[in-house]
C-alpha cells in the first residue's frame, strides 16, 4: 500500500496499484458499478458508492477488477458473478488502480452517458410542450392563451435542460 491519503483517511490509490477489499457481512454490498460485466477483456468500475467499503479504500472510476474470492473475475460467468458478488460472505475483492488511459476512457464514457440522458430528457420535455399545446388547442384555448401555455412547457423545459447541464459540468469537473 502506498501510505497515500485523500481527505477523511481514504487511502490515494497510485495508478496499477494492487489493493483488496474485504466483505464480511452478509448485508453488505460490493459498493461498486462495472462498465462491462464478465466476461470481458477488462472490468473497469464506473461508479463506486459513496461509504461502502470499496470507497473507503480507495476505489476510484477506472480502477480494474481483477478477482473475486481468488477466481479471475474476468472469466467468470456472469450468473456466478453476480450470485458471488450477492451471497458469498466473507468475500475477497481485488482491483488494480485506474492506469491514466484507463481514467480518460472512463471519463469520456460517463460524459457520453450524461449527454445521452440529456437528451432523452430534452425529447421527453419537447413531447410534454407539445402535448400541453394540443391539450390547450382541444380545450378551445385562444392562440395567445396556446402561446402563453406553450412557451411556459418550453420554458420549463430548458431550465430542466440547464440543470442537467449544470450536474454534468459537475461531474465531468469531479472525474477529471
């Protein structure tokens, strides 16, 4: 271990640096997100939770699952990962510290995501003006009572945008 600390004693992982984790109650949970699940070439966290026990050592977005209980986790199947991740207590987990590369991609895959859940919500909003004009229109609404109507949706509609934006900007800040 590297004897690095960040903020409140969790431990500053150097990039392909080896670390295990140990879970030993049977409530408790792995405290991570996978990018892909097993198998695959790689298993590259996305999102760590916040106070679980794989944040409290250390793990970050990008680091890399190498095993689970000793089995390679990358050949694993994925009903025996899940199941071992779920009910195997006490259970060792060791990861490999994000190499530089490895951050980068991860970064670029979460902004992707944002943005694609930006406008999904952009699409759904602009369906919500458009249905709130053709309920005004059906409701024998006068066109500048369908404007007022329509430009409050659209108004609506763009502030949800914004704060959207202003999380990601967050986050992307965060993953950098």
């Amino acid at each position: 271990v590297s004897g690095l600390f960040s903020g409140a004693g969790v431990p500053k992982r150097e990039p392909g640096e080896m670390y295990s984790v140990r879970l030993l109650k049977p409530q408790e949970t792995a405290g991570f997100r996978l990018y892909e699940f097993p198998p695959a070439p790689r298993l590259w966290i996305f999102k760590v939770d916040a106070m679980s026990r794989v944040q409290q050592a250390g793990a970050t977005m990008g680091d890399v699952l190498l095993t689970v209980d000793g089995a390679d986790a990358t050949a694993m199947k994925f009903k025996y990962f899940v199941k071992t991740l779920k009910r195997v207590r006490p259970l060792e987990l060791r990861f490999m510290g994000g190499l530089e590369e490895d951050n980068k991609m991860m970064a670029v895959i979460k902004l992707q995501h944002f943005y694609r859940k930006r406008k999904e919500q952009q699409a759904e909003a602009s369906a919500e003006a458009a249905a709130a004009a053709d309920a005004a229109r059906d409701d024998g609404l006068s066109r500048d009572e369908q404007a007022m109507l329509a430009a409050g949706a659209a108004r609506k509609a763009a502030e949800d945008a914004r704060i959207t934006k202003e999380q990601q900007t967050e986050q992307a800040a965060a993953a950098a």
